[in-house]
C-alpha cells in the first residue's frame, strides 16, 4: 500500500496529518511496557488502539543527536550532531554551542511544505539557538517553547536564563515568566503545551489544512514538573507526576482528534529521544524496565524506547511489532504518508515503517548504537555486538555520576572505553535483553551472528561519510543573552566578548 | 456481595468451580507485564477480560513452602513448611525429606470437599511424598502428577527418578517412562497435564459437579523443556518455549470453559509460586522485570509475582489491582467463593480477596517475607522494611550461585547475613521497586513510615506461633525407592537403612 492508497482510504477528506510525541521517558515508564504502577490508562489504551513496537530505538542516548536525527532522518555523525573532541563522547546543544542544524540537512517540515503542510513545534527544539538555527529557518510554521533546556540557570544573572519562544521571538524565560518550582515541583508547562497543540489541531481541521504536530515536551527531564492538580497523584513520586500529566495530556490530544472527526486523517505516532536518565533516580529519574543502564550509555536502557502508532481505521488494534524501528524511521514514514520521496541526494538511515505497520511485514535493517564519533554497538536480528563499552570514565564515577546505578556487569558496564572491536561482546536479546550474559567467543553460535555482524558493520563504515562535527565549539557569547523580542520585554542583557573554546564533554 | 449472592449471580447453574495455575514464572515473564517479546497473548487476553494484580506476593521464595502456603493460607512458618536447622534457610521438599504437610493442616480440597466440591492436582505436588503426605490423604480426589521436582536424578541407579503419580498409585517415573531430553529439552508434560485438564473439567462438568482444580506445572523450572511442536519458537530460547507452551495451555483450558458454558461459574488465578530463578539465567531462568533478584530471595524479585482473576460476567474486563494480595489469600478467597468461612481454630494469613476483585476495594493488609525461620522483611503499603538482607553465603556465590546476576545494591544485595533490626533498611516501592535507593534513616519520612511499620511488625512477632518444623530431617532411606504401584510395574527399588540427619541448607 503506497500514500496514494492510504489517502484514497480517507472517508472525510483527502488529507493526512501527523503528530510525534517526543520525551524524555523509559522504556520500563508505561504500563503497557510493564512499570508496576500501571499509571499510564491513555497511552496503554492508544497501544491497546493502534501498534506497540517492541524493538524501537532512537539513534542517540542524548537529546539534542537524537532529535536532530529524528528530523533530518540521518545518524547524528552524518548530520553533524556530535563532538570529535574526544573519543566517543555525548555532546547536546547548551547555551553557550557555537553549532546547530546545518543549513545543508533537509528537514522534516520543510519537505512537507512542499506536499502543503503547516508544521509546529511545541516544546523544545534543541537543534541550536542561535538566529541561523531557529526552527522557523528550518520549515516549522509556528514555534512555542524553548531552544534549550529547562535545567537552568535559575536566577538569570551570571548566565541568562533560558528564553520560551512564541514563533520567531521570545515571549519570557524559564523560572521568571515561567515558572517551574524547585521545591515542590510545580509548574504549568504540560497543561500550556498541551492546549498549544489542542488550539493548533483545531486551527488546522478549520481550514482542512494537513500538519505536522512535533509535541517536544520536556516535564519528565529533570528538574522534573507537573501541573498543581496533578502532584502528588502518583505511587512513582513526583517523576510519575510528570509522567500522569504527559499521559492524561496524550489522551486529550487523541480524544480532540476523534472529536474533531480526523483521527482516521491522523497519524500518530509516540516515542522518547533517549532511555530514562537513571542519574536522577530514584526522584527524577525513570525506568527502562530490564534494560541495562539509561541515558547516556549505548546500553539498551539508554537507547530502546517506548513507542507506539496509533492511527484508527488504518492500523489494526492491539497490534504488536518487532520491527526494529529507530527514531529516523518517523522521517521517511511521514514522507511516504505525505506521498513524497525522501532526498535522494544523501544518505537517509531512516526506512518506512508503513509496510510493517499496516501489513505487519519485518525488514531486515541493522540497529547502530553511536557515542558521539563513535560506533559503540550495532543490532542485527535478535544479536547485539558491542565493538566498545563504557558507562563512564572513573573519574565521572567517583563524583556519583552512575548511569548503572545497582547494575554492573563485569566487562559490559566499564568505566574505561574497552575496545572490543577485534572480538565484540555479543548478546542475544532475546534470551538476555538484560545484557548479562555475553555469547562466548568459542561457541558455533557467536561465530556465525558475528559473520553476519561483520558485513553489516564493514558496508556501514566503508559508506560513512561523517557531517561536520556541530557540537566542538563553545563560547559564553553565543548564550541567550538578547533572543529577538527581548527589547519589547526589556529582557536584553549584555553578552560578554567572544571567547570561543573546544566544549568539555566529559561522557 | 457475599458468596451467595455470587452464586445467585450464575445463570446457568449453582455451582461456582475454580482453578489455580502455579508455577515457576517471574514478574516479567509475561507480555502483560512487559516482557520484551510479547509472547503470551492467551495470559495477556486472560488479562484483558479479568484483572491484573501488581503487588500481588507469594509466601516464600522457595517452591515447597509456597505451595504449602496456598493451600493451607497460612504462613510457612505457621504450617511447618521451614528449617530451624540454621538462621533464615530455605528449605524445600527433596526426595530425602522426612517431613510434609502436617495432618493438623486443614487444606483448601479438604474443606472443599464438605461443600461437594471435587479437587484435583495436575502436576507438582511437592508437600512430602512419604504415604501420610499423599495428595489424596488431604483433601484431593485425583492427583496427576509428581510428588517432587523433576530436576533429577535422572539414571534411577544410586537414587530412584521422581515417581509420576495417577491418584494412589505412581504410574511411572521421570526420564523413564515420561522423558525429558535434557540435551533437546524436549519433554511432552504440558500437553499430558493439558489434557488431564480438560478431561478433568469435562467431566466434572457433565456431572454438574463443582470443581477445584490445582494445575501445577513446572516446565519453567530447570531443566527447562518444551513439547515439539513449541521447541525454537521463541525469541527467547528454550525458556521462552516453555512460556509459550504454558500461555498456549491456559489459553486452551479458558476457551474450553467458554465453549462448556461454564466460564461464568468457574473462577481462574494465575500465579506464580516463586519469582524466576535467576540462577537458572539466561538459558533456564526467566524474568523478574526490574525487580531485585530472584527466587530464593525476600528481595521483589524473588516474591513478587505475576497475578491475574478471572471470572467473566463477574470481574470486570481490563481491571488492575494495587490489592497487596498473598498466595494464601488463595485459600480464603476460595472458601468465600464456595461459601464456606475459613477455620477459627487457627490463624489464617490469607484474606478475602473478593472485595478487592469485584469491588475494586483496597484492604489494609502486611506482606511479610520470609526466609525460613526468619521474617526478613515487611511491606506495609508502598514501605517495604528489610529487618535482615542477604542473597546467599560467600561461599555459594563464591561456586558461581548467584541470584542476583548483574544486580549489586551496596549493602542491600549482601552475602553475609546482615541485621538491620535496630535500624531497617526501609525502599519506597512506588518510586523505587528495584530496591536500589534505601531512604535516608534521618528523614522525616523514614521516620514515620517506621513508626507505622514497627506496630505491624511487633503485633505479628508478639502472636506468632511457629508450627513444628517440617524441613529439618532428612533420610535416604524415605526416598521413593518403592512408591505404592511399584510391585505391577516392576519398578520397585530397595532402600538403604534408616539414617536420618539434619538436612544441610545452604541459602
């Protein structure tokens, strides 16, 4: 079934629009994946409507990478979303980046405005703050929300808080105009986010407009926040707060799109950019069930996550799939659902979920685990080769920083970058999805999935053509000192003199 | 709603029947609580129509106990089903026990039975095998199945194979007469015991005669096997096809009630006697999700199990409970549901479950856990108060027995017996239900989490009488050299003298 078919399938008109929730949450977070709270009836209830992927993965263990990935349907080391600084560091875009999506990568919304699609962002962009890298430059509409995290600083005055932008200007900053309290939790965000996208869908049913929705909330990031009327509601603490927010918020958006008779028009489609950050548990943090480690690491707690297709009347109810699916795959899907062609001018890693989410057919396709310049891991069938390990240095470690908290597994989560790249540990995760139990090397069984390993990683870096580095240079003057719009608020502050530097990426 | 206005509620008769399926299955080992390959949609569609129990217990980490637990409702330590042969040891039912099931234990089939009810075991019986311990000596009217576990010996030489039981007589013996190929793990049990099933309710059935079945399977126990026609099917090994055979029986067993019209009268649970062994890990053992440990531990892993009811026309579809509910609460329900009130002579830890499951009430209750003669710790709401921790001793880890495999909690996961009575290490199981994040004994909140638990704790201890232990004293010569039905087999073999010891636990 080609777009065509699936346009064709709509009753009520000929357009199809599409949605992405996009955050910061575990694999082990939702009900339908087994948290035990069992907190989460909307999203349970949108897998239990449409198709859970079981073997879906984002393409970094880091925000910033993976959402560019996501958009530009490309590995981060091709679209210029890493640091070659040093080995197989995660690097993200902070205030003081120098870098952000380059002009040269094809973003999602941009193509789709050729097919006539309105594009918003609500949420956090993170592919860059300065002017050339606003989203609105990049084929996004409308924009609200924020270039770059909410964790601070808090008090705007050695370093300017972290504007919200309302399309090309900035509308007041995190923790002065909007508020998130550290103390107790609350803030109003989600609710704000969440009637940006119910007045957004309404605008477009109204003017029978196609869109694309890129919902970027953030409430389960650390510090992680929930509305007033919902603090407090979960067994999970504040971090299951946040998460019963997002949850209840998912199933007002879908009820809207049913409401508003365009749920069979609409493609939806929710995932996470990266496994839960163990770091900030047992308070802040999430779950990645029994996945090994969390955000950061090349682990399958750091990269499997939650999703799930939900897309009435074409998507059979209850449906479960073991496509490996990776976050770039929602570039090319959402071309094909649009009727368009991906750019053939470059090379594109996402595939097009479509044949596998409405015929239930599986393609064989690799899984590459990437740290920053790095190739960590690579995911083949049921096989899982890791060509590196490591959590994090021993230096980082001694300070607290665990990515493993309660978990080690001896030569897997390793405090020094271990080369394995001669004889890689491999996993079968099937039987250990866990990550414990490395094959041994002597066995029939190791030999033959790493024949077939070998020629998928071999054609791989043969190929790669890697991006210019984005994510090398800082300098505190490039921070958010003056979005536009800060002289109507008489929010300007001074930056300070370019001092650009080679950014510390110590993971 | 009382049993009888339960009973009134049958349209097609006035008999209520019920089964239990118990067997060696982790948390995580089902797809409804988030195994990664999804691979039991019968247990998941059980779920969907009934109810699914997330805190639900068992009463020991250890096999024997466990079952004693369910069908006497009460603890081991009440019951007999422990050693006092050194501190906190697990202790089972091998062949050289001399102990089982006292005859002053009132079980569930024997007070069936003054109701009409008719009670057959399919499967491991594993509460004494000596003559006076006989299934159908308390309470059961057939028995299939085995009076120990199936994991050897294998040879019938220096000690007899495990006796397979029809009623009275043994019928023949493991790896004899009922094979398991240990190098194939091929075996054909669970389609024996599925049939034995069905036949069973079938029958009863025909004679519109209530029913307790008790189908007590162990193809997840090691040595792992699997029939046929479910070797190599799952994703997850030899383990994995064992799951599938049982979730494919279950299914076949619910849609033979429907299709006897008698689903409506008949009330299911599904559990699990101990969390996976995770020693057995990762070719033999399943999965405890993301809690701690595995069987033989009073961590989550090792007694927090997978629950479901169901009972269509009663049970409303989809249900979840955070009901705290206990194997033995097995015991009670059960008598409810026939309307009969549980002995008064005695304690009886079990509660009445069917508020909870019809009502959707939550009753205030403690969960305690044991190991052996010790209560190792508590769970009184979402606290869980460790009083003592330990994995096993340094010198069985130190042989490679581990039950915690890649799991290390600083002093929580210990290999010594550590006393923490004065001051217990008390986990938040809500936000925390790996048990990684011991709550700080200077906050406010330990503090008064302890004073509530401390109340529960002294009551417990200060009306606890331990029944005669069971567990103590072994001997080769009880053995089952010549099991009743020998002599037509030729299959009796001599036993060496009387020579009676303490029996040696090492966890």
């Amino acid at each position: 079934v080609g777009p065509e078919a699936l346009l064709l399938r709509n009753s009520k008109s000929t357009f199809t629009s599409f949605g992405v929730f996009f955050l910061q949450m575990g694999w082990g977070d939702l009900g339908a994946f087994g948290e035990p709270s069992k907190e989460t009836p909307n999203l349970d209830q949108m897998a239990s409507e449409g198709m859970l992927f079981l073997d879906f993965y984002t393409a970094n263990p880091l925000c910033s990478p993976s959402r560019a990935a996501l958009l530009t349907g490309r590995l981060p080391v091709r679209n210029g979303f890493y640091t070659t600084n040093a080995h197989a560091r995660n690097a993200y875009t902070p205030q003081d980046i120098v870098g952000g999506i380059p002009d040269s990568e094809l973003l999602l919304p941009e193509l789709l405005k050729k097919a006539g699609y309105i594009n918003k962002i609500i949420g956090k962009w993170h592919l860059g703050h300065r002017p050339q890298f606003h989203p609105l430059e990049h084929g996004f509409d409308e924009w609200f929300g924020s270039p770059n995290c909410h964790f601070g600083p808090f008090d705007n005055r050695a370093l300017p808080n972290i504007p919200v932008y309302r399309d090309w200007e900035m509308i007041g900053r995190y923790y002065e105009d909007f508020k998130i309290d550290l103390k107790t939790g609350e803030a109003n965000l989600t609710q704000i986010y969440l009637q940006e996208a119910l007045d957004f869908i309404s605008k477009q049913q109204a003017s029978q407009q196609p869109f694309f929705l890129y919902w970027a909330i953030d409430a389960t990031h650390a510090p992680v926040y929930a509305s007033k009327h919902f603090l407090g509601t979960s067994q999970r603490g504040l971090y299951g707060d946040a998460v019963r927010e997002i949850d209840d918020s998912i199933g007002k958006i879908l009820k809207h799109l049913q409401k508003l008779g365009i749920s069979e028009n609409t493609f939806v489609f929710f995932t996470s950019d990266n496994g839960a950050a163990l770091i900030s548990a047992p308070k802040q943090g999430g779950s990645n069930g029994r996945f090994l480690c969390g955000k950061q690491t090349t682990f399958e707690g750091g990269m499997r996550e939650p999703a799930i297709a939900w897309w009435p009347g074409h998507i059979p109810a209850g449906g479960v799939s073991h496509q490996l699916g990776n976050v770039m795959d929602l570039f090319t899907t959402s071309l094909s659902l649009a009727g368009l062609q991906p750019p053939s001018d470059r090379q594109i890693d996402g595939i097009d979920l479509l044949p596998a989410i409405l015929q239930g057919k599986l393609i064989d396709r690799p899984i590459f685990y990437y740290r920053g310049n790095e190739m960590m891991a690579v995911r083949v069938g049921l096989y899982k080769a890791h060509y590196w390990t490591w959590s994090n240095s021993w230096e980082e470690y001694s300070k607290g920083i665990d990515f493993c908290p309660g978990q080690n597994v001896s030569g897997v989560t390793t405090h020094t970058q271990e080369e394995h790249t001669t004889l890689p540990l491999l996993f079968h995760l099937g039987r250990d999805p866990g990550e414990k139990y490395p094959l041994s090397f002597a066995s029939d069984e190791y030999q033959r999935a790493m024949e077939r390993i070998s020629v998928v990683v071999q054609q791989h870096k043969a190929t790669m053509v890697p991006g210019e580095p984005q994510l090398n240079v800082c300098d505190k003057a490039v921070m958010n000192w003056s979005p536009p719009g800060c002289e109507k608020l008489g929010k300007c502050l001074k930056p300070p003199k370019s001092d650009p530097k080679k950014c510390f990426w110590p993971h």
